[in-house]
C-alpha cells in the first residue's frame, strides 16, 4: 500500500518536472546550435566538392533555412506539438524513422554494457571489501586500476586485435551479419557475438567504477550499528554481507548508474564508431557535424526522456532498497 | 613532367607486390557468376542517386542502380552505356544519341529518349554540377523513343566526357514527373536502368544491392549481391580488409600509414585503375585580400619555401604525384610540364620577404598569420605542421586553426576570415569543369564552397577559361589550358602541391571491379568472384 502511493507521487513529481526539462533542453540546444558556424547546405555543398549559387540557394529554401531564427524555432516546437520530430534535409526522411532505426541498438548495447559493468562491478567490489587489506583484494585494486585508467576504446581496439583479427572468434564490425536470413537461435547468436566486443568496451570503465564504490559503501557499513546486531543475532556471515551490507552499499552504486545512463547514451560515441555500432551515438556526432539539427534535436529530446525514466526507475528502486528514502 | 609522373606512377605501381600482376592473369579465367561482394565505404551517403548531391558517398553507390549513357576507357574515351551511338556535329553545337532498344527500369517501364531528356533538364537544374556543365543546352529532342539529340547554343568541349552514370545519371521521368526532385523519395529506394536493384538501406550500416534478371545484358551482373557497407573508423576498414570481411574499398580506404602492413597479406590486392575519371590536386590557397598574401613577393616567398617532393613524403608518404599547376597531372592533354618558376630557395624566400617589407623583427619574427585546413582528408593537418615548421625557418610563424567541414566553408567562402588554407580542388574529367571555378573571377562567390576562394581576378585568365570553355578546336583549347598555367605560375594565386595516387584495394578473389575510368564508382556490372 505504501509502497503504491510511493509510486503513483514518484511518477507524479516526474511528469511535472519532465515537461518543462525536456522543453528546456530543447529549446536552449535549439539555440546554442545556431551559434555553430555553417548550415546543412554548407555541409553538403562541402562533402560534394561542387555547388553553385543557385542549387545552394535551392537547398536552403527547401529545408527553411532561409528563414529567421525564431521562425524555424515556432515550426519546431510547432511540429513538436503534434509529436512530430520534423524531418532530416540531409536523410531526406522522417527525423522519427531515422531515430527508431537507431534506438533499439542504442538501448540494447546500453542496457547489455550497463548491466554487465554492475554485475561484475557489485561482485568484483563485494570481494574485495570482504578481503579487504588482503590479497584477493590486492590484485582486483590492480586490475580494477588497470579498467579505470584505460581507455574504453582502447581496451576495445586490443580485444579486435586478439579477439577479431588473431583468433578470429569474434566480428568487429556492424551490430549483426548483413545480409544473413538467420532465425531463432542462430539469429539470438549472430547478435550476441556481435555485441559482445563493444559491449566489453563499453562496460570496461564503469566496471571499475562500480567496483570501487561498493567496496568503499561495504567496508563503511560494516561499522555501523545494525551490522554489529546481525552479527550478534547469529546470522551467516554470508547473509549478513548480502542482506545487510551490499542491500545498503546498493544506494550509492544505483545512484551513479543512473547518471551514467546519461553518459552512455551519448558517450558512446568513440565505441559505436570503433565497431561500426548503428547507435544514436554516433548518429548525434554524424549530425552535428552534417549541422542535421532537426535530427540532433531529436536524439537529444528523446535521450533526455530516456534519461529521465531511467532516473524515475532508479527513484523506485532506491524505495525498495530502503524504504527510508523520500517518506518524509 | 609527364615522363616525371610515370617514373613516380611506375615506382608506385611496383611497390604494390607481386600480388597484383597474378591478379592480371587471373583476368584471362572464365568468369565466375554468383557471390556476394562486400564493399566497404568511408561515408553513409546521404542519397543513394547523385542527382541533387554529388557527395563522393552517393556518388560511390548510385551507379549501381542507376545508369548513365557513356561510359569511358581509362583515357576518358568514350564507350557504349544506355547509349550505343553517338555523332557530334562538326560545329560541336548537337549531339546525337542512339539508345539502346529493350533497356527497362527495374519497375518494368521501359526507358525512352524522354527519360534522357527529362534527366538532362534535372541536371540542369538541380544538380549541383550539372548546372554548370549543362549550362549551354539549349534543348534537348527526342525525334524518336530510341534517339535523343541535345542542342547546345555554344560548343562545350568537354560535354562527351561528363556521362558517366554517377555524374549525369538518367532517372526514370515517371518517377520525378510533377515532384519536387529535392524530396523524391526515389534517392532513398532508387528505381534505375542499373545492374543491381535496391534492396534495403539500413542507416548507419549498410545498403544492399541484388543482381537484377533483366539486365538489358543477359550476361550480366555476375554476382548475386553487392552490400555497401559504412565503415566509418580507418582502423576498422583496415580490420575488415585483414580478416577477409570486406571485399573491396577505394580513394585509399584506409590509413598510409596502415598500407605497408597490409601489403604483405598475401590475399590483398592493390590497384590504381579506374582512378582516371577525377584527380585532385592539393593546394596552399592564400586569401588575395590577406593583408600579407596579397603581396606577390610575399606568396612567392612562400612558394620558395616549400619542397614538394619532401612533402609528399612527409604527408602522404609518397603516394601522389608533384605538381606545381593545378591541372594534374593525371588530365596528360592538359596539364603543363612546366615547373614553378620560385623552386624550393630559402634564401630567395627571405631576400623576397625582406622586400616585401616584412622585415625580421627582434623576436626573429616577419609576421604572425594563422592557417586553416580543409579537414576532409587524413593528411590535412600534416601539411599544415610541414607549411608551420617551413615557414618558421623564414620568419613568418603560423598558428594552425583546426575546424570541422561546415565551419572551414563558412569561414573561408562565407566569411572570407582566413588568411591561407590548405584545399583540395577535384579536376574532374576536364579542366573547365574542375579547374576554372577555382580562378575564374566571375566565379568569385560568396557562400559557394569552392567557388574562386582566393578572389583571383586577372582579366588575361578570365578571358583563356572562358575561352576554352567554348573552343572546338584540340590543339587550341590545350594551348589555352598552357597560356593559363603559364601565368598561374608567375602570379602564385595559390601553391599546387600534388596530385594524391589513390589506391583500391580489394580481396583477390575479387575480378573485373575496374574496367572504366571512373572505376568501382561505374555499375560494377562485370565484377565476380571465385568461390
């Protein structure tokens, strides 16, 4: 019952503030890409090494960027209105379509990294807090120092040289193997040896991450009062770590997560490049640089709706992890 | 020169292993049919036909869907496409096409001269060359289905050369009829004459190509399939290449650097045919209104201190040819032999300066100017830190300013805040077409990317373009080609650098990808595989 209220004022608070952020991001990314210098028609006139004054002129006129500022500003937010994202001049297609195109890889790659990365980082930290000073977590604060200071596109450009090019075992490019016809099983596996590589990339940072900040949460609430209570309940000292300790360490760790949820949708970038991912990543760079910005603004408005659902998910976990958080 | 440009195109031909001569055997097997062949690409196109683009990405891909009426041998002579015959009059003011009977568009409609005409009106009007090389039709008639004549109102020379399919592709007329050819949906699941049909694109991956049945060529395509992929990561192309994933990729589709590596791998190819269609040439372009470059003795200065052929090896290690004039080379008819008069001198350079009244000031120092680059290509910022540490040794120092495409265009064409730059222009088949926008004064536009970007206006050039452009006579036009370079090189509008060699390299088990000019960018309609 409790927990049913806790979830209806949670989402509640989010649809409240969620409308006027996303409006802001938008219209203040609206803004600040006018400062970028050139158009879409540069851009396109430069790839093609040839343009005359009138075909430049006719570009320009057709995707309204002959007009003022604010007007294409109303016509965005216009479109937006009627869920609408507009439509790419570069693509010559829907803003939507291209999107969608994309989204399922973004989230698939996202989701496969992040939950890695939190499993390994919570089993691997838990370890080390459990021997803490000793040897076992000696050598993990080596190799979770080796994790953090790496590159994550580096560790990726290692693991295609032994994993793609060496052995062999493993594609390096694309998300699966174009042209295949593949069902059921073989199509489950063609995509997970192709998402294996970059998702490791991907994972390789944040696992060290999470791995240090459970060992640091775990060790600090080992001192507190209710650990000394279990203790002296009589309860397994493996259940006490679980239930007790790494129930609490969760709090800090999740928080992170979902601010990095965030930081993977768009700072995949460098890996989607490296292996050819079709991700939003790579799409929000192409754009950029294509000034496509009818599609940038998309991926952003969408990014920061992914951002802010996962941070409502993470809001009603934390209410399961510890009920104390937001009662009062 | 040109025994020049062969020694070096030799030696670079011999450095491409021994690999590439059996591949000239295996030429003489029986064609294989079958396969699927992975083209790897640098760039997503933006559209897969190159009428209202000519991107070199949508040039790569259009071809195989959509044909054009010539094609031509690796001199840019011209062969039979959905043309068969051809005749110009003696004025050089029509040309007459036979087309070929039975040719039908892949959604069965057959293709007729007033697809020919239609496609030659778009062109004009819309693409962003063509406008250009179309501008003296004056119309174009279609006396019958299978014949379509254009009328010029002045010779154009180099017309016959411009055909190929991605440079003047032919779209179906029942497909643009009555729409706008900007939003024609026809650019993203084309409908062409083509070898291959379009089968999907997938956006950020790939696009898939099938062997069309009723091919006006009942032998051909040979291959089952052709899928484009875009691999936008050097490394990752360099990878493919390695373990067999990708087929073929061309313009030298991964790092210099990478290429000795990857020329020992037994099963790789690397050829330069079917690059004769478009050479570049690189350039130091000045700002004629740069409050130092538009001293003459001071871009001579600049000239003086620049070595070529160290360059190129420095930058491009080695793959290109020198040119001291911007018609490379490569175009043999009219490229001048003749060498800058201002040869590598650090000297003359700093005697120039110091006439110049850029005297060395205390700190050693002639000038401060900053340089920006085009960075479309891989070497750009090379030669700018070359041009730095050389121009250093003469007093002048340069602060390199880095910026990505739209911003180089805008500032450079739109703004015009730049002092120097480093550029590439493309010859294309001609040097009207290529060359003349470049120095031409009328062509001195602002907001058109490679427009006249220095504000070169010399009344003498003006009048040799404009009258190349519209001479019938050989040996007159080429003369007029040698009269320009002639002052082009007394006058340092701009310093041409070289002309880069680029290289396909492909999976041995790959045939027949080059046979024309414009190489893996025709219809790719004979390649095929073994096994």
């Amino acid at each position: 019952m409790r927990m049913g209220r806790r979830i209806a004022r949670t989402l509640r608070r989010t649809a409240i503030h969620a409308v006027p952020t996303m409006l802001g991001i938008v219209v203040l990314d609206f803004l600040f890409l006018q400062l970028m210098p050139g158009d879409a028609a540069d851009v396109i006139a430069t790839e093609a090494g040839s343009a005359t004054a009138e075909t430049m002129a006719l570009m320009r006129e057709r995707f309204g960027l002959d007009q003022p500022v604010l007007t294409q500003l109303a016509s965005f937010l216009g479109h937006l209105a009627r869920f609408d994202l507009g439509y790419s001049p570069r693509f010559n297609a829907s803003v939507v379509d291209i999107i969608m195109e994309r989204l399922p890889n973004t989230v698939l790659l996202m989701v496969t990294a992040l939950g890695f990365a939190l499993l390994v980082g919570i089993v691997v930290g838990s370890v080390m807090a459990a021997w803490a000073g000793r040897w076992p977590d000696r050598i993990l604060s080596v190799v979770v120092l080796l994790l953090y200071s790496m590159p994550g596109f580096w560790v990726g450009l290692m693991a295609v040289v032994l994993f793609s090019v060496k052995l062999g075992w493993l594609p390096n490019d694309s998300n699966m193997t174009i042209g295949s016809s593949f069902t059921g099983w073989a199509l489950i596996a063609d995509r997970a040896a192709h998402l294996v590589l970059p998702a490791l990339a991907l994972a390789s940072f944040f696992v060290a991450v999470y791995a240090r900040l459970v060992r640091a949460s775990m060790l600090e609430v080992q001192r507190q009062d209710f650990m000394r209570t279990a203790h002296a309940k009589g309860l397994h000292p493996f259940l006490i770590q679980l239930r007790h300790a790494l129930r609490n360490a969760l709090i800090p760790v999740t928080t992170v997560a979902g601010m990095h949820l965030g930081n993977l949708l768009g700072g995949a970038v460098v890996v989607e490049t490296l292996f050819g991912w079709p991700g939003m990543g790579r799409l929000a760079l192409e754009a950029v640089l294509g000034r496509d910005f009818s599609v940038l603004l998309g991926v952003l408005l969408l990014s920061s709706f992914l951002v802010i659902l996962a941070n409502v998910a993470i809001d009603l976990l934390h209410a399961w992890l510890d009920p104390r958080i937001g009662e009062a | 020169m040109t025994a020049n440009f062969l020694t070096t195109r030799r030696a670079a031909l011999a450095g491409l292993s021994a690999t590439a001569l059996t591949a000239g055997r295996v030429h003489a097997q029986v064609p294989k049919k079958g396969g699927t062949l992975t083209f790897l690409q640098n760039a997503e196109p933006t559209s897969l036909v190159s009428l209202t683009t000519v991107g070199t990405p949508s040039l790569t891909n259009s071809a195989k869907t959509t044909e054009g009426l010539l094609e031509y041998d690796y001199d840019i002579k011209p062969k039979p496409a959905l043309a068969t015959e051809w005749k110009i009059s003696p004025d050089g003011l029509r040309y007459e096409f036979k087309l070929r009977p039975n040719v039908k568009f892949h959604d069965g409609k057959p293709f007729t001269s007033a697809d020919v005409a239609y496609s030659i009106q778009l062109l004009r009007t819309v693409h962003p060359r063509g406008r250009n090389t179309f501008a003296n039709v004056a119309e174009v008639q279609t006396p019958d289905p299978l014949t379509a004549v254009i009328v010029l109102s002045k010779p154009a020379p180099y017309l016959i050369k411009a055909l190929t399919a991605a440079e003047s592709p032919i779209v179906p007329k029942h497909i643009y009829e009555g729409t706008d050819p900007l939003t024609n949906q026809n650019g993203n699941a084309p409908i062409g004459t083509g070898p291959y049909l379009f089968k999907e694109w997938v956006r950020g991956s790939h696009a898939i190509f099938e062997r069309n049945p009723n091919y006006w060529d009942p032998d051909l395509p040979r291959i089952d399939r052709m899928v484009c992929k875009f691999v936008r990561d050097a490394g990752a192309r360099s990878v493919a290449f390695e373990n067999g994933s990708g087929d073929i990729g061309y313009r030298t589709p991964v790092a210099l650097a990478d290429l000795d590596r990857l020329k020992k791998l037994p099963h790789l190819v690397f050829e330069t045919e079917g690059t004769s269609y478009s050479y570049n040439v690189q350039t130091i372009q000045f700002n004629l209104d740069s409050q130092y470059f538009r001293h003459l003795k001071v871009r001579q200065a600049v000239a003086h201190a620049i070595d070529r052929s160290a360059l190129l090896k420095a930058v491009a290690y080695g793959y290109g040819t020198v040119s001291h004039v911007p018609i490379a080379p490569g175009l043999k008819e009219f490229h001048s032999p003749e060498l800058s008069p201002y040869g590598y001198d650090l000297k003359k350079a700093e005697a120039l300066l110091d006439e110049a009244g850029f005297k060395r000031g205390p700190d050693k120092i002639r000038f401060r100017v900053p340089m920006d680059f085009n960075p479309i290509g891989d070497e750009s910022r090379k030669v700018c830190e070359f041009t730095r540490a050389v121009l250093n040794r003469i007093g002048i120092a340069v602060e390199i300013r880095a910026q990505d495409l739209s911003a180089f265009a805008k500032r450079v064409y739109t703004d015009r805040e730049f002092d120097f730059t480093y550029n590439g222009h493309s010859n294309l088949f001609d040097p009207t077409v290529g060359v003349q926008r470049i120095y031409w004064s009328k062509n001195f536009k602002r907001g058109v990317p490679f427009s006249n970007g220095s504000n070169y206006n010399n009344p003498k050039v003006d009048a040799l373009l404009e009258g190349a452009a519209v001479e019938n006579d050989p040996v007159k036009r080429r003369q007029m080609f040698l009269d320009f370079q002639k002052i082009y090189l007394e006058e340092v509008p701009d310093i041409s650098l070289y002309s880069p060699l680029y290289l396909t390299i492909k999976n041995k088990r790959v045939h027949e990808d080059s046979p024309t000019a414009d190489g893996v960018e025709s219809n790719m309609s004979r390649v095929w595989l073994d096994a």
